[in-house]
C-alpha cells in the first residue's frame, strides 16, 4: 500500500519534557485518518513536527514514500501539506478572497489581479460545493463560513493532505454534519485527510483509520471498522474508562436561582438572551446544552453582575440581583467556575496564594483596615492546595507555572470552599485530560449532595448527559427544552440545540 | 480673501510637508504592527545628516545639494531604524520602549557629532537649502495658480504625491496585502507563508526612510542648520498625524495638512485680522487637543491595526 | 535553568555593562581614551563634595519620575505624560511659591501638595479615557505633554508674569533648599528634596506590597478581565493608579520649582526628566528599591557627564547615547536570555 504521509519513530523533545516519541503516523491516499489524544498527548507537537514549525530529534518523514526535510511551513506547503487550524487564521477585515489568495496573489503588473483571484475562489468554492462570497469580509461571515474559507485556502494552494485540527470544536451540530460532507467529497476527490480530535464517536463517524498517541508516546494505528468507542478510549486514556459518572439520584429542593424574562446584549450591543426563563433549585445540578455563542457567556455573566441586564429579573435565594455590582453578587452567595480559566479565573501572573484569595482579599482575616496579612493568607492558601490536591511545589510559585488541571483546581479550590449557595461551572473541564475531568465531575456532584444548587454550562454533549440532573438546551438566546438526561440523547439534544421547535421533543420521544 | 488663503496656503504646505513624509513612515510600520514612537528620533537622524552632508558637500554638488542630502539623509535613518526593527521584532522588546531609546540615541548621537565635528552645539547655516518654485503654465491659473503654485516648495507637492503613492502600494500590491495582514494577524500570515519578521524589518527600515526625509527637509526648509532643538516635536506631531488619520496613508496626509495648517496660523495668525485676537497658545495646542479628540471617538472612532504592538512568537499557539 | 528572580538582577547589570562598553568604544573610534573619558563620568558625579550634591540633586527628580513611571507599570499602564506632568507640577509649586506671603509649615507643604495634585490632574484625564473609553494611554499622554508644554509656557507669560521668559522667586517660606546642605556640599544645588524621595519610594513600597489598594492595582495591571470577575472595581484602580503616578510626577516638578531652581523658565522643550523616569523605572525592575539604584545611577550621568567636556575633552552628549543603549538592552532583555541560555548549553 502506498502511503501520502509517513512519520516514522518521531522523537521530539523540549527543555525538561519529551514531547513526542516513538510516534509513527502512515496516512493512505484517500482516506480520513484520525490522529486521537487526550489534551496535551503530543498531538500539536506533531502535527508542528509535520508542517517544519519544529524539527524532530530522531525519526523521518516520507512524503509518497521519499524522504523530506521540513524545515518550515513553506516546504510543508510546497509538498502539497495544509492546515485548517482550530483558531482560524484569518484576517477579519480582508474580504474571503483576500485570505485565500494571501501569501501567493495572483498579479496583473504590480497589482494584485483581485477580479481573477474572485473568479478562481468562486470556481473552487462551486467545485467542492462550499458555498463561499468571495467578497464577504471575514468579520461579517459565520465561523462555519470561516472555517470553509481555511479550506478553501489549502485547496487554493494545491493541498493534497489537510490537516484538520478539532475542527468540529466551534460547529453547530448541523455545521459539523456539512463539514463531514465535505470531508468526504475532498476525500472523493483524491485528498487525504489527517483528523486531529479527542472526540471518539465522530472518529467513529468518519475515520477509516486512527493512531493514538498518549502522553507523547505512539501507541499504535487500528481499523476504525474493527475496533469499539471503549476500545479507542482504553487505548487513549491507558486504562478503561467509564464514562458514566457515580452520582446518586437528586432531589431538588427550594429554588435558588431564578432568571425571568431576561434580556441581554452582547459586547457589540446586539440582543443575544432574549427572553430567557430559567430556575435552578438546591440539590440540583442543572446542565445548559447549546452551541457556542446561543447567550451562554451573556447568560453567565449576566448573573455574575458582570453584564448589564437590559430587562427581565434575576434572584437568588429569593433576592433580586439583577443590578447589584459582582461583588455583592458574590458576597450574595455566588460561586463563579468562569469559562475561560486563565483569562477571567486567574491572575496568572500572581502566586497561587495570592490567587487563592482573589475573591477575598479585602475581608479579614486576610487583610484588616486594608493592610494585607499575608501570615493568614499563607495559612488558607496552603489548606486549600492540600484539600483540593493542587500540585504546585509551593504556594509562592506563580500560578502560571502550573498546569491547566492545577490552574482549574485552585479556582475550584477558591470557589467552593467560600461554600456558594449557587455555583456557576462554565467548561469546566474544556483542555483537561481525563483525571482531572473525574475529580472536577467528583467535586461539582458533593456540592450537589451538600444542598447546593449547580449550574453547568458546557460545550461537551458528553459532560452535560453525564452530570446534570436536569438538562435545558439554549438556543438563540432562548431555553428551548427542559429535559432528563435520563430521557434523552446525544441525537434529540443536537436537534433542539440546532434550534429545531420544542414541539418537536414530544412527538419524537 | 483671496490674500488671505494666499498667505495661509503655501504656508501650511510649507509646514505640512515634513509631517506628512514621516507619518506616512509611521503608517507603514504602524500598519505592520510595530509602534513606531521613534518617528522623533528619525527625524533628528534625517535633519542631522542631511544638514551635514548639504554643508560637507555644497561647494562640489552645487543645485544638486539639497535633494542628494535629502537622499542621503533617507538611506542613513533607514539603516538607523533597522535598530528599532531588531529590538522590537526580533528581541520582542516593548515597541514604545524602544522607540525611546531610539529618540535618546538620535539626538545623543547627533549632537555628540555636532560637537565632534563643529566643536559647538550647532551646525552652521546651509547655503544650499530648498528654494520656494513657482511651477510654470499651473501657476498662471486665475486664483488657484497663485495660492497653490506660486512661491511653493516641490517637496510639499513630492509629499502629496507620495502619500497616494504609499495608498495604492498598501491597499493595491501583494507587498501591501501582505504588510496589512502582518499587522492585523501575524500568525495567519505566517502559515500563509509570509515572513513575518522580514515584512515587519521592511516596513520599519521604510518608516526610517520616510521619517529621515521628514527630517531632512524640515531641516533643509525650515531649521536651515542642526542642533538639539531643530525637532523639537515634530515626530510626535507626525505620530498624532497616524492615528488622527486613522493608520490610512491619505488619511494621515490629510492629518498632517491639517496640522501643518495649523501651525501655519500661529505664524502667521498675527496677519490675519480673524486670527490675530486668538491667543497663540490655542493654535499650538490645536492638533494635539483634537489628536486626543479622535482617539476618544467624539471625531469618528479610530481602531488601530490588531497585533499592533504584539511581539510575534514564532510556534505559539 | 536560571531562576526568575536572578535573571531579573542580571539584566539590569548587565544592560548597564553593555551600554558602558558601547560608550568606550565610540570614544574610542574619536580618539578618546574610555578611561579618561569614565575617569572624568566618575569624579564629575563623585568626586567632590561638590559634585555628590549634584548628583543627589539630580537623583531626587529622578526617583520620583522613577515611580511614577514604576507605579502606573504596575497597574499595566504607559505613563509617558511624566514629562508633562512634571511641569505641571513644577508650575504650580512655583505658583504656590510666588503668589503668597504664609509661614514656612505651611507654605512649603502646600506648594509640595498643590505640586503634586497639579500633576494627577493631568494624569488624571489619560486615566479616565483609559479607563471608561479605553483609549491606549500612550499616545493621550504623548499628546498632553505638548498640550501641558505650551500652556505652561502661555501661562508663565501671561499669567505669572507680564512677557517675561521665567517667574520671580519663590518666597524663602516656600523652598526647599538649604543653607546647611549648600554649605556641607561646596555651594551644590543640594535641596531636602532628597529626603521627600526617599519617603516616596517608602511610599510606593508599602501601598503596592502591603495594602490592599496594591493588591488590586497589581491585579489590575496582570489581568483586566479577572480582577473584574473578582469585583474590583477596574476602572477606579485604572484613573487612580494613573492619579498616583501623576502625583509623582507632579512632586519631580516641584523639586525643580522649590529645590533646584526656586522658578520656572519658559521651556523651549522638555527637561526629559519624565522620559528619563521611563529608563529609570525600567532599569530598577518597576519596584521601589529598583528605582532609587536606577536613579543613582542614571543621576551620576547625567550629572558626571558635565565633567566629561573639561576633563577628558568628551562632549557630555555621549552619555546620552549610552543611557540610550541601557534602554535598549533592558527592552531586549530576551537577548540576554538567550545568551544566558547558549552559555550554560556551552557548559554542558
């Protein structure tokens, strides 16, 4: 069998950490090939390996069988290699056409021949059915648009291997369905495709074949036909997994957040909640199904006090706080996992200690007539490190010398020993690997089991049918459903996310 | 009327156009995502050495002087720049850092050799400097011809040129496609296959050229010699010129014209009956006030280029 | 591997070392002997008891642009309007210092407190931009220094005076120098300035470490986004942290006003007291105790070059030069990261 791509026995090592090693990756001639991991596995480093962003301490690389150096981005280009990156590389005020023809435009004298360039975008687009304005300004198109245009970009420049890199992460269900579509037809067409993902059952959607790498070793290549979801997770995790989380039956008591009639602009002042109903109840973890940007981030700090409520009402405990500051919402009773850890959770820059009394600092005993007492400080930090097992080498190390799963643990740490009687878990787990997902699921149900009542917000299908007690779906700024995890799926809840009527869920289950 | 604008028009250009040349320099590097706050110190480069080689060279070169000093004065703040270029783009030293140290070293350097070379604080005068030109056949126009072609400096009209010239190479070329993408989302470029650091060396050296000719003909036409007060300023007013025209070539030329305009009036404001009761000071703080007006968004909002600022480290993400 | 904190003291020395070699060698390329040329930087800054007055009269400015620059660093933002600030203050102490007839308990601490108000005030408008419009900081303050630049000038000439280029003296009730201070130093410009300094850096050490107002200023400056989260208020820690730096400022102009010069002249463009506090704040690191070394030694100079023309025949310029290359080695500190690293590579 003839092979596109081969990585043989790559080893590539960074000051202190081996980031790869042993790994071997054969790509046939027309087929999807997943490359799966847990996060932080090695599969970027690969991948960077591939494209000549690093170069291998030991091993080759073969392209159809002759071997290459790849020493930068441009030779990975030459040999036909391209990327669709996670985070788009797109220039949001250039027009589609201008990204595509970036780097390799076309000329009519000194000038870029614009009117061409449209011409053979909208020829491409045609041929692979994508449906792509040559004209639109990336900032006015959808991110499955945006992600059509990273396609577009490699085929523009002659790709014969692309490299998708979690691709479906930021797609509406039925986006991630038409991204299959094309997957297929580009693959109909002669290309090969490398499947970068953690997601099992959309490698067994799509892929022909997939190699696992775990914490940087190749572990080897199997048949997708031949092999089973659990199979694959064993394969990636190291041992078996059990992806049903060990929680008893809830038993919701009284209702402790309450969201009427809410509405609430995003950060460019467009309605994004639009009349949202919602009640979360003590003893209850309430899961939010939806696709990225439905009103989640608006709905969450919205109740944070963070964003302004244009009209609706929200309480706590009975009390109304819809215009109170974060900081009386907090004092209120708010515990707030926010979504994105080292941007909102964390001063990265500060020691641990110092982050550990984030929410706290200028309440005694940690600081008296705005003196700091940096003794108490310590005292506290340091039980919270030991009681939620944060690995640091001390509480004096700056935070962002920790890894994600520590970083999340000290937010966790702060926020649920203030003992909230409401707490928000946003992503909670986005980028963790699988032990610390276990431990984050563990601590979010004994806040349950306490009488607390838990919100959780999460992009993860998985996550929110595993945890919650109650599922509602948010679509367009809206809760469309409310149902028992118990007495749904995967398929029904990507139907409703997708904003298909809530009618519907009654004559289908 | 007519006396009025007269008075007003080739005065503005005369002051404009030195502006004008160095923030287009500062649009080119701006636009490529490295501050140039040392617009300033390029323009002391500029009016050092075409002030000295204009005095070193007037006897052999004759006519020629003033535009060869001009040159010379273009190639040497262009290799002065690469230092910007090296500590900002490839040490990821903080731009506005380094666009001081690049003021102190221009202006050190260049008095340090003023004194080395003339063994007083400043230069002598020139006697080769520009001379004011009044353009045949466009000039004999009723009206427009004396306001605008009579008694005009060409490097005024040089500048207007080059600022569509910068326009069409920034929003027309591959070259300025590339740039503008460097400056908004290096890393896109980058696996795009664009150099990042080459695009971001080429547009700061061209922001030294461009503030080195700022510098020399505002030494050649208005300072007439050198020493550690002829740019007193001038840079900064060309950096406010930038963001005033919103990082846009003819945008920034327009700023610049205006500001010229401006400092046009408290020269010659004592002549003009409207203007002589304004207090001075009103009319030098003008570009400045409106300068900080714009950025806060009550004269149209400006946005500045994304990754401005931004070291780009290659392999992160 | 290096640790932070130790690289942190490396670099500073290091970019101190470099810009002293770079002077040598351009002395050397003009024919000067560096020694001589040092020689002479050293005795006109430490010589005699003369030229320590100098120089401590040189380094008290300096300290306080230091912090102000350190201070609004800290809190994540670019005060490049010391300059201006600076003159702010310096005009109103001299305003203060002129236009009343009070005792000396009161007249020198009001002209010192107006100083530094008259520098938040200007501090002040860039932090409020900043902090509820959210525009950069650099360039406003950029702007305002000339806008400050030409109104002081318009005000000494209209205002304080009738057309004249510099204010009267200020009232004895109002200054800061010494007859004790001259006296012990050869007759130097030598003012108790130097003591308010050394208060400040205090000042600045014990708000940015030990109180909660640090804590929040700190917290601001690494991260926006959580300290709101956290319920801080960003903005009043925005528009105070740039207050406090003005503040600063403010006070290197009344050392100038009340100690140096007892008046202000009509300024043909800055003193480059506030872009020198940016080299200062940098060098020492952006905390207090960093700044007070800094401002020695960009004080001994500033200060020693003067001696360089008469002793050694060096045009004191060239001190400007090297204090130029120090900025761009501390800036490019990943330079001197990087030949740390090929060095212990080397090693191994």
């Amino acid at each position: 069998m003839d092979y596109v791509i081969e990585m043989l026995d790559i080893r590539k090592e960074f000051p202190g950490v081996v980031a790869n090693n042993n790994i071997t990756l054969q790509v046939k001639k027309g087929e999807i090939h997943a490359l799966l991991g847990e996060n932080g596995a090695g599969k970027s480093t690969l991948m960077n390996v591939l494209f000549g962003l690093y170069q291998p301490e030991r091993g080759e690389i073969k392209i159809k069988g002759e071997k290459v150096h790849i020493t930068n981005p441009n030779i990975a280009n030459d040999l036909g290699i391209g990327m669709v990156h996670q985070h788009f590389m797109l220039v949001e005020p250039f027009t589609v056409t201008q990204n595509i023809i970036l780097g390799s435009e076309p000329k009519k004298g000194i000038k870029i021949d614009l009117r061409k360039a449209e011409k053979e975008v909208q020829e491409l687009s045609d041929r692979y059915g994508l449906r792509v304005d040559p004209r639109a300004k990336i900032r006015d198109i959808s991110v499955g648009m945006q992600q059509r245009v990273e396609i577009l970009k490699m085929l523009y420049r002659g790709a014969d291997v692309l490299i998708f890199d979690e691709p479906t992460a930021v797609l509406t269900p039925q986006e991630i369905d038409e991204l299959i579509e094309i997957m297929q037809s580009l693959v109909k067409e002669g290309k090969s495709i490398i499947l970068i993902t953690h997601k099992l059952k959309e490698i067994m959607q799509t892929c022909d074949r997939c190699t696992v790498i775990r914490k940087g070793e190749g572990i080897g290549t199997v048949n997708v036909a031949d092999t089973t979801v659990d199979e694959l997770a064993a394969l990636m995790v190291g041992r078996a997994v059990s992806f049903k989380t060990e929680k008893t039956e809830a038993n919701p008591q009284e209702v402790v957040l309450e969201v009427e009639n809410l509405h609430v602009n995003d950060t460019r002042n467009i309605p994004t909640v639009k009349g949202l109903n919602l009640e979360v109840r003590a003893n209850e973890i309430v899961g939010i199904a939806g696709v990225d940007g439905n009103g989640q981030t608006e709905l969450i700090e919205a109740i944070a006090g963070l964003r302004k409520v244009e009209s609706g009402s929200i309480s706590l405990n009975g009390k109304p706080i819809t215009k109170l500051s974060p900081r009386k919402v907090t004092e209120m009773g708010l515990g707030h996992i926010p979504q994105d850890r080292q941007k909102m959770g964390l001063v990265l820059d500060f020691p641990v200690s110092e982050n550990i009394i984030l929410q706290s600092y200028y309440k005694e005993p940690y600081s008296k007539h705005k003196l700091l007492k940096y003794e108490k400080i310590d005292q506290y930090a340091k039980k919270i490190v030991d009681e939620y097992d944060v690995r640091t080498p001390s509480i004096h190390t700056k935070t962002s010398a920790l890894s994600g799963g520590n970083q999340q643990k000290v937010i966790i740490g702060r926020e649920v020993d203030r003992s909230p009687d409401f707490l928000i878990a946003a992503q909670p787990t986005r980028g963790l690997d699988v032990g610390a997902i276990e431990f984050i699921h563990k601590k979010l149900i004994e806040e349950r089991d306490n009488g607390k009542a838990v919100l959780l917000v999460s992009f993860e299908l998985d996550e929110i049918l595993n945890v919650s007690d109650r599922i509602v779906v948010l679509f367009d700024g809206k809760i469309v459903a409310d149902v028992k995890p118990s007495e749904t799926d995967e398929q029904q809840l990507g139907l409703l996310m997708a904003g298909s009527v809530e009618e519907r869920v009654g004559e289908e289950t | 009327m007519v006396d009025i604008l007269n008075a007003i028009i080739p005065a503005a250009l005369f002051f404009s156009a030195p502006l004008i040349f160095t923030a287009l320099g500062g649009v080119f590097s701006e636009r490529s995502g490295v501050v140039n706050i040392g617009l300033e110190g390029l323009m002391v480069m500029g009016a050092f050495v075409g002030i000295v080689f204009n005095l070193t060279f007037a006897e052999t070169l004759g006519p020629w002087t003033p535009w060869l000093s001009m040159l010379v004065a273009m190639i040497v703040s262009g290799l002065f720049a690469i230092i910007h270029a090296i500590a900002t783009v490839s040490l990821r030293a903080d731009h506005v850092v380094s666009g001081i140290a690049i003021n102190f070293l221009a202006l050190g350097l260049g008095v340090f050799l003023t004194k080395q070379w003339y063994e007083k604080g400043q230069t002598d005068m020139i006697s080769k400097p520009f001379y004011t030109k009044t353009i045949p056949l466009l000039s004999d126009i009723p009206v427009i011809g004396t306001i605008f072609f009579k008694g005009v400096y060409l490097t005024s009209y040089i500048a207007i040129i080059l600022a569509f010239v910068a326009w069409y190479i920034l929003y027309k070329t591959p070259f300025g496609l590339r740039l503008r993408a460097v400056g908004e989302h290096p890393m896109a470029a980058d696996t795009n296959g664009i150099n990042v650091y080459r695009m971001r060396y080429i547009a700061v050296i061209i922001s030294g050229m461009l503030g080195g000719l700022g510098g020399s003909v505002f030494a050649m036409t208005i300072a007439l010699n050198f020493s550690a007060t002829t740019i007193a300023g001038q840079g900064f007013m060309a950096l406010a010129a930038v963001i005033f025209g919103k990082w846009h070539p003819i945008g920034a030329m327009g700023a610049a014209l205006f500001f010229g305009f401006a400092q046009s009036l408290s020269v010659i404001s004592s002549g003009v009956p409207i203007l002589a009761d304004v207090p001075q000071v009103y009319l030098s703080i003008a570009p400045y006030v409106l300068t900080v007006l714009a950025l806060a968004g009550f004269i149209g909002r400006a946005e500045a280029p994304k990754a401005l600022g931004d070291p780009y480290i290659k392999g992160t993400r | 591997m290096i640790s932070n904190r130790l690289f942190n003291i490396i670099v500073p020395f290091a970019s101190v070392f470099i810009g002293l070699i770079a002077g040598a060698i351009i002395m050397l390329i003009y024919g000067y002997s560096p020694i001589e040329g040092y020689k002479a930087l050293w005795n006109g800054a430490f010589g005699d008891a003369y030229f320590l007055g100098e120089t401590i009269r040189q380094v008290t400015p300096y300290i306080f642009t230091g912090l102000a620059v350190a201070f609004a660093f800290r809190a994540g933002l670019f005060n490049i309007g010391a300059e201006g600030q600076v003159f702010a203050g310096w005009l109103a102490a001299v305003w203060i210092g002129t236009s009343f007839d009070l005792p000396i308990f009161i007249h020198l601490p009001l002209a010192i407190i107006v100083a530094a108000l008259a520098g938040a005030a200007i501090a002040f408008i860039p932090g409020l931009l900043k902090a509820r419009l959210g525009v950069h900081e650099v360039i406003v303050t950029i702007m305002f220094n000339y806008i400050v630049l030409f109104s002081v000038n318009s005000i000494i000439r209209n205002v304080l005076t009738d057309s004249a280029d510099k204010t009267e003296k200020i009232a004895p009730t109002a200054s800061l120098q010494s007859e004790w201070l001259q006296g012990l130093t050869d007759y130097s410009r030598m003012h108790f300035g130097i003591v308010l300094a050394l208060l400040a850096v205090f000042v600045m050490w014990f708000i940015m470490e030990k109180t909660t107002i640090g804590y929040e200023i700190r917290s601001v400056g690494y991260n926006r986004h959580a300290s709101e989260y956290a319920g801080m208020k960003v903005s009043k820690n925005i528009i105070l942290a740039m207050v406090i730096s003005g503040a600063f400022a403010g006070l290197a102009g009344s050392m100038e006003g009340l100690g140096t010069f007892g008046n202000m002249s009509i300024q043909s463009g800055f003193t480059n007291l506030g872009f020198d506090g940016i080299a200062v704040a940098l060098l020492g690191a952006n905390r207090a105790i960093g700044v007070v070394f800094a401002a020695i030694l960009f004080g001994a100079l500033k200060v020693g070059a003067l001696n360089m023309p008469t002793d050694a025949g060096v045009p004191s310029e060239l001190v400007d030069v090297i204090i130029a290359f120090i900025i761009f080695f501390v800036a490019s500190s990943y330079l001197i990261r990087l030949i740390i690293l090929r060095f212990q590579k080397g090693e191994k």
